[in-house]
C-alpha cells in the first residue's frame, strides 16, 4: 500500500469512528483544535493534485492531444458557423512547436482546404516564417481564434468567439509554447482580454497564462497596407529572439 493510500485508510477509519460517536446524538463530535488541525493536515496530504489548467470549459478532460481534439472539434455546432463551413481549420503545423501564431478565422481558401492560411495572406505568413525568420513553416503552428469561416469573411461575432474560444484555449494549453505571436486586432483581443487596438497592443510583449506573446498585424491588412510590415518585421525579429533563447520576457 503506497503512503498515501496508508493515509487514506487512516483518515477513513478516523471518518468511521467519529461518525460511530455521533449515532444517535446531535450529529456533532467536539474535537480538539489539534486534533482539528491534524485532519485538516491529513486530507491536505491526501487531497489528489490538480495539475494546473487554463480552462476546461465544455471540453471533455480525456481530451489530451491535437489529434482527439480536433476529431471533437469536426463535429462541433456550438455556433451558427457550423452551418455554412465547407469543413473545420483546426491548425497545422508542428504540435510540439514552440512558437504558435495564432489568426483570427479561416478565409474561403482555407474553408475550402481545411487549412489555416493558404490564400495570399497565408502566403505572406509563410514568407514572414520561412524567407525572414528562417524557419520551416513546418516547425510552428498556425491556427485561428475561430475554426469556421464567417460567411462573406465577415469579421467574427463576439458570441462566435465566445463559443470557439474554449478550442483555442486547449489548442494552447496542450502545445505549452515557448512564445505566441497573435496576428490582428481579434487574436490579439481574444487572447489578451482586452480591447485596445492592434497598433497599441503590437511593439511591447503580453502574457498569455505565463508564455510570452507578441500582437502584430494580422497579414492580410499587410498586404493592403504594405507600408507597415516593417513594424511587423520588428514585431517578428522579437519573437524570434525568444524562440531562439535569447532572450527571456518577464511579466
Ligand atoms: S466556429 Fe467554433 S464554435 Fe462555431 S461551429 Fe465552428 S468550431 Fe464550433
């Protein structure tokens, strides 16, 4: 028997006697305040340990890995956008990355391919990613705040986000990244809680659960507003500091 089964049965036989004591009086045994005290310790040390967690929202708990969660996710309805998507972007990339970028909802090209950023922004992002920073796209993971495409590329409802936002949480919770670079106003927001704008909330770094993040521009107001990819580029030379381990953020 381990040590904390021994204190287990020790707890449960102290259970056992005090509620023998109390048969048949007012239900209420008076002890000590050591004695007290002493069984508070005992079910302290018995109590299973939590492993800590970001959220569990409406996920079931078995759910562990990328794989099982986005088998859940290909079946999810929780919002109308359920309705008008050709299939889910769940993500791709490495699921043990150390750097995630998250975006804000798939476009038609990734409804239509099941994919994160494959159109001409995700062409952008992959440019950032492999001619800039020097990485495989396939070393990183890339996925959005929404898993649906909001018909007409609308932008995303709050109440879409609101049901979404549990996969994301997960997504992150499961990978444990070294670093997250948020791209837009929406991942951005979504992320950090807040609603500042994207060009207040980029140049500086935020914390999400305790891992660094950067907010940037998302790539497709890049690719119609060119003049700022330059903020982005600092942004990204940022981000790619702490991926390589130069440097350590600190909240
Ligand atoms: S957008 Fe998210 S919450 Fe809405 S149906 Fe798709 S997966 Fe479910």
């Amino acid at each position: 028997m381990s040590k904390q089964d021994s204190l287990q049965s020790v707890l449960n036989e102290a259970c056992e006697l005090v509620r023998k004591s109390a048969r048949g009086k007012d239900r209420t045994i008076a002890v000590s305040p050591e004695v007290a005290d002493m069984l508070s310790r005992v079910q302290r040390r018995t109590a299973p340990k939590s492993t800590p967690t970001f959220s569990r929202g409406r996920i079931p708990s078995d759910i562990q890995d990328l794989d099982a969660l986005e088998q859940y996710v290909s079946s999810c309805d929780a919002c109308p956008l359920a309705a008008t998507r050709t299939r889910i972007v769940f993500g791709s990339g490495n699921p043990h990355a150390k750097l995630v970028f998250v975006g804000e909802a798939p476009g038609a090209e990734e409804d239509r391919q099941g994919k994160p950023f494959v159109g001409r922004a995700g062409q952008l992002l992959t440019d950032i990613i492999e001619k800039g920073m020097k990485l495989e796209r396939s070393e990183v993971y890339i996925c959005n705040v929404l898993k649906c495409r909001p018909p007409e590329n609308r932008n995303p409802l709050s109440s879409e986000i609101e049901a979404c936002e549990p996969y994301l949480i997960r997504q992150l919770e499961i990978m444990r990244p070294k670093a997250i670079c948020a791209l837009g106003t929406y991942a951005a927001q979504t992320l950090l809680k807040t609603t500042e704008t994207i060009g207040r909330l980029r140049g500086r770094w935020h914390f999400y659960h305790g891992i660094p993040l950067r907010a940037t521009y998302h790539p497709a107001y890049l690719l119609r507003n060119p003049a700022d990819k330059r903020k982005t580029w600092d942004d990204v030379l940022e981000v790619l500091k702490v991926y390589n381990g130069e440097v350590t953020p600190s909240p």
